[in-house]
C-alpha cells in the first residue's frame, strides 16, 4: 500500500504534468496562427476575425509580444469573470447548466471535507489499532476507518456524520434542482421566438389507403384541433440522399487538395491511384477525375433529390405538426391524441438542430422490441466484454501472425520487434475497445430509435456510468472481470455483497488518490490544450485552405461531450460520496478536481466549444438521479463496512438513510421533474398573449413553414455541401448579438444582467 | 402427506357443505320474504315491487309452490343467462369487467390444465425413483416433478411446458387487455352524458392574499382557457358537518324504533337510560329523549351549515372545474397548468359519487410525506404484525385476566370455562387482526389521500395482495412468521432464495389444495347465502320498518368489494401457474374455483351487488400486472427448483422467460395503460361534435352547476339524512331505463345488442 511519501511523488508528477501542459498551452494560445484553434467560439459567433489579416509577416504568425507571455495564467481569472447570465446568452443554457455540475461538486464536497477533516480525522487519528497490529499500514490507513478498532463507540462519529453528510448532499442538490428547474423555465420563457416552441412532433400517422399521409395529417389535426392547427411538415427518407450528399463533399475535399497542390507545383499534374487508399489499382490524374466524380454525383443528388420528391413512399408515417400558439402545441405535445395509444402519438418537437432524422420513422412495436434487444446487448456488453477481448488477444500472438502472414516472419523473427508485438497487442485490444465504446453505447442509444441528439447522449451517459460503475469502480474494488463479479454476487447473500465489497473499500483509496490524480487532475490540463484539434487544424490549413471560408471550415470548435464527459464527473462524485466517511483525505483530491475542471471546461466553453444543439438543460433529472445513486450506494456501503467492524449497535440505525434517499429522490422527480418534461400552459398563455399584443400582424405560417425541412433540402442551390453541417451554426449566428466585432478581442456587451455593477471591464483578456 | 384418498374425502366435505349451502340457499331464496335480501338489485332498478303486496298471508312470506323446490338449481343457467352487453348496462362496466377475471381464470388454466395432464402427468407418473427411494410419499407425489431423478432427461419437457405455458398466458392476457381496453373506451363513448365527463379537479390552488379561492379559480382559467372555461364548484371541508347529519340519523333510527315498540303496545311509555350502551344512568322516557336530541342536531346542522357558507376558510383550496366541451376537459386534466408542478395540480374528476370528499385538501408535500410513513408503516404491517399479536396473546391468559378483574375468579376457576379461554383467546386476537386487516389497509390508504373510493379500493388490493403473498404464499412455504422469512433471505444468496421455496414448493401442494377447497369452494358458496345480510335484514324489518321507504332502506346490496376479493383471486393466480409445471393435480382445483365463482359472482352481480361507483374498469391494469407478477414469481421458482435437481443444462435456458415476460409487460403496459388513464381527444372531439348536432341549445351549465355539491348540501330540506347514501343510488335511477317493473320477474329487455338471435326470453327465473 502506497504511503503518504509515494503520494506526494504521484502528486507531484501530476501537478508537474499539469503544469507543463497548461504552459504549453500558454504558449501556444497567444501565438495568432492557433487562434482558430483555441477561440473558435468567438469566430463562430462572428465576433472575430483573423488576426493574420494585417501587420507584420512574422508577427502573423509568432507572438512577438514578450510580456503577454509572463502572464501565462491569467486566462483563469478570465474564464471564471464572465457572469452566468452572460454565459447563458453566450454559449447557451446547456454549457452554463453542465458547467454548474462541477460547481455543485465543489459546494457539496468543500463542507463536508471541512466537516471531515475537524471531526473524523482526529477521531481515526487517535487510536492505535493498526500500530497495535501485525499488518502492514501506511499513514494514509491511519486517516481512515480502518484505524478504528472494532465494536469502538468511536464508530458513531461515522454514523452521525453519514447523516450529516447525507443530509446537506440532499440539500444541495435540492436547491440545484430547484435553480436549475427555474432556470431553464425562465430560460424558455426568455428566449425569442423559436420553431420548436410551436411545433409539435407527431409519429406512428397510421397507413390510410385512400389519403396520402400528408392529407391524413392535415384533415386529423384540422378535426381535432380545429382552432388552433396551422401547418405541418412531413418528414422524408433523406438517409440515401444524406449519405450521396457527404461523398460529394469528400470528393471536393480531395478535389481542393489536389488543386492547390497543382497551383503551387504547375510543372506536374499530380496524379493518384484509384484503388485501395491510393496505393494501387489505375494511375489517372487527380484533378480530372475528382472533377468527373463530383460531377456524378451532383447528377445522382438531384435524381434522388428529384425521385425523394415525387415517390410517396418515401414520406415517412412521421411530421411536424405547427400550431398558431404556443398553448395549442403544449396542448398537443401533452394529450393522447387517438383511441389507440400506439398511433398519432405526439411530443414537442426537438428543436431543428437537434433532430435525429434517421429514426423518425420506426414504428411503435419495433421500438419495444429494440429496447429489449438492446437491453440485454448492453448487460452482455457491461459483464461480458472482457471474452471477445481475450479472443482478440489470444489470436494476436507472435504465432497467430506468422500462421497468418507468412511473409512478414523475416521482420517478426527480430527481437525487437517481437517483444512490441509480445507486450503492446494484448494491450492494444482493450485500449481500441474503450476509446471505441462511447461510439458503441452511441450506436446502441440510436439504435433504441431516440429521436434527438440530445436524448441520444443522455441514454447513452446513462450506459456508460453504468459500465463505468461496474467495471472501473467495482472492478478495482474486487479484482477480477465483471463477470466474476457477477457470479460472486449472485452466490453471495444480499446482506453479503456491500460486506464484500464495503470491507475492501478503505484498502483501495491509494488507488483511487493515484487515479483522480492521473485521470482527474492531468487529462483535465490535458483537455485544454486540444493537442488534436491543433494538429489537424494545421494539416487542414497546409493542405487545403485556399480561402477564407474554407479556413472557417478547418476549425473544429467541438463540443462538450455529455456522453462521455458527464458520466466521468459523475464517478467523481461516487468517489467522493463512498470514501467521504471511511478516508476522508480523498476528498481534497476530488475538490482540486472539481475545481480545476470548473474553470478548464469554463474557459473552454467560453472559448472553444460550439454546441451543436441546445435542449435547455433537459439532462439535469439524469444528472440529479445519478448523484441520488451514488448516495445510496455510499451508504450501502458503509453499512456493509460497519456491520463487519462489530459495530452491531449503531449499524442498523443506517437502514433509515437509503429510505430517506429514496423517499428525497421522488419527492424531487414529483416536485421539479415535470419542469423538464412538460410545459406548462399559464407559460404558453403567457407568452401567446404577449406576443399577440407585440406582433399583432406577425406571419407565422411563413415563419414555421421552413423550419423543419430536412437539413439536405434546405440550400437547394450548388451550396449544398455544406448545408448539413452548417445549418445550426447558421442559425444560431442569426441569433441577433448586441456585440461588435473587434480585431482580436470582443468587448464587453452592454447586456441586460440583473447586477450592471458586476460588469466584467473586458470579458477576455489581451493575449 | 395427504394421500389421493385423504384429499378425496376432503373433497367430499367440501363438496357436499358447498352442496348444503346451495340447498339453504335455492330454500331460502324464493321465500318472497327474502326476496329484498337475494334480489336488491332489481329493486333499486326500479325493476320490481314487493312481493308481500298481494296475495294470502301465507304466501307472503312462504313459498308454497313447491315445484319450485324441485329446480333449485336452475339459478346457474340463468345467472349465465345475460349477455354481457346487456349485464353491462344493468350492473355497470366494473361488475362485467371483475366477472372477466374469472373468465380469464378459465381461458388461461383450462387450456394449461389439458397440456399438462396430457403431457406432464404421463412424464411425471413413468418413473420410479420415489418408489425406489426411502422417503415416505403418497400418490400425489408420483404425478408430480418429485418423481423425476435428478439429472433426468425428462425435465426437458418441463422446461418446453414452462415456456408453453408462459406463452399461452402472455397471449390470452394481450387478448384480454385488448378487449378490456376496447371495452372501457366503448362504455365511455356510449355513455350519457356525464358530469365527470366536463369536470377537471382541480388541487393545491396557492393562496392568494386579495381574491377569494372561488375568485382565484375562475381567473385563473379564464386566463389560460378562455376558449374553453365554462363554470367551477368550490370544495366546502364539510366533514364535521357530515358527522352531524350521520349522528342526526342514527338518532333517528333509534325514535323510529320506539315509536314503533310504542305502537305496538300503547300501554306503556318506552324508556331507556342515557349512559353508556343503554345500561347506566338516568332513565329517561326514550321518544321525548330522541326527539329533543334530534331537534337539537337539527340546529346543530343548520347552524354548521350556514357557518360553511359563510367562513371563508371552509373552503379547501380544491375545486372542481367544468369546461364548455370535453375536448376543453381532456386538454385541462392531461396538461401541467402552472410553472410549478406542485399548484394547480389537474386531474380527471371521478364520478360524483365515487369522490372520496375527505382527502380533496391534502397538500403536495403533505402527500408525498405521507406516502413515505404508509410504505414504511405497511413493510412493518407485512413482517411484524405477528409482534403485537404475540403481545396480546400473552396477556390473554387466565393468570392475567385473574390479575386485572378479580371479581371473576370464581368463574373462570371452572374447569371448563378455562379451557374455553385457554384454547380460544390466543386464536381470537390473530383472527380478529385478519378480519380487521382489509380494514385496516384501507385506512391506510385514505390517510395516503388518494381522492376517489375506487382508487382507495385499488391501492388496498395492491396491499392485501402483498400482504396474502409474504404471509399466506410463502408462509405456508417456508413455514415461520414472515419476519424470520425475512431475515433468512436477507441472509442467502440472491440465487438461494428462488431454491430454498422452489425446493419446497412440490411438497406442500396437498396442503394448497385442501386450501382451495375449503377457502375457494365452500367459501364461495357460502357467499350466495348472505347469511349477515339475512339476519339483519329480518332484524331491520322487525324493529325498525314502518314505512316501504324504510324497508327499501332495510336493504343492504352490499358490492363487490375489490380491495379483498380482487387479491383472493389473484392467489389463485398465482397458486395455479406456480403449480402447473410442479404438481399439475392442483389445476383441476382451481379451474372449479374460478367456475364456481364465476356462476355465483355473476348470479349476485346480477340480483345482487349494488355497486357505488363506476370507475369504467380502471382497476384492469393492476388485475394484469399482478398475473403477471404471478407468472415471473413462477418462473423464478421453477429456475430454484430445476437448479437443485441436477438439470443443469437446461436450467440456464429460463432464464429468457422472466426477461420475456418483463418486456411483455412493457409492451402492454405502452400499448394499452394509456387508455385506463388519459382520455384520447379523438374521442372527445367526435363525442362533442355529435352533441352539438343532437342538442344544439342544451344547457351545459345549469346541468353541470350542482353535480359537483357535497353531498351533505344536495338535499337543503329535512330530507338530509338519506342524502348522504341514497345520493348515488338515486342518481343511478335517474339513468333512463327501457324495462318496465312487473311483479316478481323483470322481462328482458329490448337492448340494442349485436347479436338479438341470443336474447334470453327470460333474463331471471320464475321462482
């Protein structure tokens, strides 16, 4: 067991890293050839231009400016001056609300590890019992439970403090969720008029012989909504004519690399090879035959651009419903439209951006019949994964190659070579497995038949905190795969398992300390320099940038990543929660996380990230319950601890905490959750009538008739290349800004917050 | 163990006390002086008069045509008589659906019951292996699963029948729920028009400093329906007021009484004493003593009634909205009106008379809180309730009776008399807790404020059925209180469990199968005897009865009671699909409970049962989850027992079913619960269009402005003491009916059904 002294080295060799990767990035943010890399944000929003427009020819690229870098950290203090308010209209309500996770991190971990370090500390401090032992103990175990002996009245310090700690956790995450919740309301009540506000997804429009499904829909909703039916969208297979369209523009990729290579170089035509990556089949010339490709495949998009339009059946049983007022769609999106609950069913429509067109179409029965599918696919992924990875490895061995390849035995038979192969394979496969999972539990949630991007990542987190869960938390708990686990449980006694498990968990927080240190404190330094995003920036500008705006498209703003991102806080706060009472030296470990990852992702956000789509904070019920989660496995846990200690006396007075949980869990979902989900009809009236008295000759079925065409239909002309992807950026760049553009920094808005005296004096620093 | 010959004479017990009921019963019935106990419900249809009216004196109250004794069982036939459309409209949707319980009853275990005898038995009966081994075994035992050897091939054909089987109860279920579904949505459509039908209950209206509730509410939808908004009742908290109107009227029972005794002989002035059960204090001259009590409560009552009207803090902050249109109600109950969930919460409003008035105030946070003390409330109910008893019993004994009244030593020193209470008390107290029981689970869901008297019923079966499984399913299992169950489960393996009580399951089904025969034969048939009602009803008329008013009062239908007779066939349930695959013998047992209760229940719905309230079968949802809780538990014990007996191959191949049977429940559950809880505005739509057509100038307000009143308000003049109970029994009466009364025998009616080829020509017998 790693002793205080090994900690502190571990420490420092993270700190060290973090270090140098935030001076890194120091140095190379104020540098202007990066600054489509590390401020894409502001160029997105239009509130900057390049800055290698003018000056001096080095000083376009190279900061020459040798005092901007002595204040190498003064991004930090920049990124945590903008005000929420301004976050909010700056990035939208999703960054500031996920920004708000790290930040509920810090205000529930900070008390408690005060509240620890004063009381439990000094009552694990003061005893003798692992000196008076024969193991072996490290002064860390001397901070922790362990140190207590058993059956010691010590043990209701422990106790009182889970309540306590368990009660201000339930508190904070009470007033979050009630800020949250009245944040998005004020947030959807606040926001100018938006398509999804009156729009109203309908799916499973039953098959009708004798009316197309376009009629069908108009004549339903004219019957059943008679005063308040405006328009309506149907939807198209577009999947083909998606997929021509994503060609075409890797065509023209190559096209344009190809072209600039020969405007540099006019003495050779470059020429290539037609076949596997280049490297054989027909040698033709590039520019000639990208040119006749593209060509064809503009033909082919118009023809099934053209076939789409005509063929009925690719109309799909699906379309978006307007109305004339907010509170007819509310109406709508929230009442059971037919006598069979399985047709006509209606929800609010996602907002544009944030559609998933691919499964618009599946009908209700194969819905089910894919979350069953799904569902045991994922338990079989979550305890069986580690088979395939075996086969995998068992098959990458030194002979499997040279069976399988015989004529690389020459270059295999070298030593060198063959311990790379020996130590770096087996490896290998499990390291492609989890950078590939994200996209596999993606692949999954879509395949479930959610209906917007939004909902995908939400479903998908929630799978990879469950594998999380079981594999990196239970797994170095108990050693061994997920599937011994499985079986362990399943033999052991249900009062069994938080024993086995609860006894091993003061053993592990060494572990523990050594991973938030390595994955916590240094991959967070490690995200802002986006080393990717750089790298690939430049091959882009190198390769391919002829013009302004193709320079506009070699940025990869990127986004926040719930999928990925917020299962990992989330294991954080089960840390935290778990080891809060048995060790709590961990605790300063997670807040210098927490901390650190506020402002890294807050300047990020600010900075970097472009939301592809905004769902006004629609995750915060998942993140809430997850946290609920991690409590009461906390406290199973410790029950489980405590029960082994010989401290029968105080042990079942815990019983009442997860109750407790539990019983704060619903009464939160009754009280906040429909804010989520539903939206209330005083709100619709309220904004209808407003808008009445404001807009009295507004055309709304001008305004609504557009907003739900498929993304590859919308620029009908030549441009339509970029159209899929640029679309939401488009319109979230019509978002009128009261900001001005400046060379290289944007000034301060004159926003409308609440506290003008607040006011930031300049929102991002000089760099 | 029972051999087939000790349960054949059980059998015939049963069977021949089952038989001498059906005698008493088929004697006593045509008696006309019975008449108004076996046949209320034709009474309070208007559909038949006194019997006692005309004819000799005799035959009043005898029946002296003694051909009629001969047929004393041709009320079978004739209760199976009625077509469902038509029991539909006479008894009211609920009756007919709760009769379809039955009926399912026999369309799942009759098909089950032929696979199994025909296939299992024959598996089960051709080995030897308990006649080779030492254990002592009976017959039964042979036909069972016991008789195969661990290891046997033959368990395979279990494994394929337990899939048979699940698959044939999920389809006959799905079918079921269909109808039921198709059912309820046709009763709603053809119904009249209702009052619940406009009506939205409206709860938790937020205080408002300057407008009155009344006020509040009318703005309040004005402003967010204003299309739609027609009128609204205030909620009065008259419960003190309806103490007095009960008082006034027991007070009244006790003058008629009198006066009646005082009529009979006039020579002397009844007197009573006014103490405790008539046997202490002054004497006083009884009809004065009523009379000024009476006049005295009716101050009370007008006083307390003009007090409710004035006081504004007598009114709950609850109301009842009525709408324009049901399109308009539809839209109110299934949306969220206000930004926080918890105010103006909305709802369907139940049937006037199935409104529960006590709980229309209770607070969301008082609501939710109170949900948490009854769940943890009834898990005590359900594991400790043996403690108090133990308690109880333990003072009930003769040394402490001795101790606490001395002045009875010399009684119970007789030698008999301490037998008596030694062999009785002990018994007593745990059979006075199980008759108390539904009782009690009902007052424990009116203080979790559930607001409507079916829903209250419901929420009680869901506890009776949890309270019959843990202490008379596994109970009888795993001999033992249910506490010591528990701690035992707490204590294995999540996989011991299912093989502790499946191991035990095949021999204990002697033991369930006196059960069924005692409980489910003779207890049904002891059902048509309405031995209570019989006795107070000839009580009633002898002391009470002046007036026909009066012996129309002395008529106590009674209902179906759902809260404890829904769980008791749920057992049967349960009993039976755990048993089918185990020791198929039990099933012939059950399939004759489910007939006899289906031919005695639907005979008292027709003749009998008055019921309260018309919850349209809203009950459906929980009747097909808990046969589906059923059928996992049976699959899980099944997995237990096969695992024990050597047949590891095929065991780990049911593990599939619980998992099929859960997603089957969600595919139900999505496809057809929607239709037992929201109301699809399809329908309300075409059901307000054909109105306006039909009933152009009617007048909504004036026939929705009262229907919502208190019942304690309804009648304002002396008549106020039937108002309370004769409220809905009049209402129904109001409902139109095409039958005319005729003496005796109600002639069928000329319903619209599908099918009039299958008119019965006389719906009820001669008698």
């Amino acid at each position: 067991m790693a002793s205080l002294q090994d900690i502190g080295v571990a420490a420092a060799i993270n700190i060290l890293s973090a270090f140098v990767f935030f001076l890194a990035f120091a140095v190379l943010r104020i540098q202007p050839i990066n600054d489509r890399v590390y401020f894409p944000k502001w160029y997105l929003r239009g509130l900057r231009n390049s800055p290698t427009h003018s000056g001096a020819l080095v000083s376009k690229f190279v900061n020459l400016d040798f005092r901007s870098y002595l204040r190498f950290l003064n991004w930090m203090p920049a990124a945590l001056q903008m005000p929420e308010l301004h976050l909010i209209e700056h990035a939208g309500l999703d960054s500031a609300v996920y920004l708000r996770i790290y930040w509920l991190g810090l205000k529930i971990f900070v008390p408690i590890a005060f509240l620890a370090f004063a009381i439990l500390v000094p009552v694990n401090w003061t005893n003798g019992t692992l000196e008076h032992s024969n193991v072996t103990f490290s002064n860390i175990d001397k901070l922790s439970i362990s140190n207590i002996p058993p059956g010691s009245e010590r043990f209701w310090a422990h106790l009182v403090m889970a309540y306590v700690f368990t009660f201000w956790t339930c508190y904070v995450l009470q007033k979050e969720y009630a800020t949250v919740a009245s944040m998005r309301l004020r947030f959807l009540a606040s926001e100018e008029r938006r398509p999804d506000q009156f729009t109203v997804l309908v799916r499973n429009v039953p098959p009708d012989p004798d009316e197309s499904i376009s009629e069908l829909v108009e004549h339903f909703f004219l019957v059943n909504h008679p005063d308040h039916y405006l328009t309506h969208q149907v939807v198209y297979d577009a999947n083909k004519l998606t997929k021509l369209v994503e060609e075409k523009k890797k065509m023209q990729n190559w096209l344009d690399y190809f072209q600039l290579k020969y405007s540099r170089n006019k003495s050779k035509k470059p020429s290539m090879k037609t076949g596997f990556l280049g490297l054989c089949g027909d040698k033709v010339e590039a520019i000639d035959f990208y040119t006749s490709k593209i060509d064809q495949l503009s033909k082919d998009i118009e023809a099934e651009r053209e076939k789409i339009r005509k063929n009925p059946k690719s109309i799909m049983p699906a379309s978006f419903v307007s109305f004339k007022t907010r509170w007819g769609a509310a109406v709508c999106a929230q009442t059971q439209q037919s006598r069979n609950p399985t047709i006509w069913l209606t929800e609010w429509a996602p907002e544009p951006c944030d559609v998933y067109w691919h499964n618009l179409a599946i009908p209700f029965i194969s819905l089910t019949v894919r979350r069953l599918v799904i569902a045991v696919a994922f338990f079989f992924l979550t305890f069986f994964f580690m088979i395939p990875i075996a086969f995998v490895q068992s098959l990458a061995n030194i002979e499997g190659i040279e069976k399988a390849a015989p004529f690389l035995k020459p270059i295999i038979d070298v030593k060198f070579i063959t311990s790379l192969i020996q130590g770096f394979l087996p490896g290998i496969a499990l390291k492609i497995f989890l950078i590939l999972l994200p996209t596999i539990l993606m692949m999954m949630s879509k395949f479930e038949g959610f209906i917007s991007l939004s909902a995908l990542e939400r479903k998908s987190a929630a799978k990879y905190y469950l594998f999380i869960f079981v594999n990196v938390f239970l797994g170095s708990i108990i050693t061994g795969t997920a599937f011994q686990q499985l079986n362990t449980f399943i033999h052991q006694s249900a009062n069994e398992i938080p024993k086995t498990i609860g006894v091993s968990i003061p053993m592990k927080a060494t572990f523990f300390i050594t991973y938030i240190m390595v994955d916590g404190w240094a991959g967070i330094a490690g995200e802002i320099l986006r080393l990717k995003s750089l790298i690939i920036f430049h091959l882009k500008i190198f390769f391919l940038v002829k013009t302004e705006k193709d320079r506009e498209d070699a940025m990869d703003p990127g986004s926040l990543g719930f999928n990925t991102g917020e299962p990992q806080i989330q294991f954080y706060f089960l840390l935290g929660l778990v080891y809060a009472v048995v060790t709590p030296i961990l605790l300063p470990f997670i807040i210098v996380f927490f901390g650190l990852a506020f402002v890294v992702f807050r300047h990020q956000i600010i900075n970097v990230y472009n939301q592809e789509y905004e769902s006004a904070a629609a995750f915060w019920p998942d993140v809430h319950g997850r946290i609920i989660a991690a409590l009461i496995i906390s406290q199973l846990l410790l029950m489980g601890l405590l029960s082994t200690k010989g401290a029968a006396q105080s042990t079942p007075l815990l019983i009442a905490l997860p109750i407790l949980t539990i019983w704060f869990h619903r009464f939160c979902k009754g009280r906040y959750e429909p804010a989520f989900i539903r939206y209330p009809l005083q709100e619709a009236m309220m904004k209808d009538t407003l808008e009445r008295v404001r807009d009295p000759n507004l055309n709304l079925k001008g305004y609504l008739q557009s907003a739900y065409i498929h993304p590859v239909f919308k620029g009908d002309d030549d441009d339509d290349i970029d159209t899929i992807t640029k679309d939401c950026e488009q319109e979230s760049e019509l978002v009128p800004t009261k900001r001005h553009s400046r060379r290289n920094t944007p000034v301060p808005s004159k926003y409308s917050g609440s506290s003008p005296s607040s006011l930031p004096e300049v929102v991002q620093e000089e760099p």
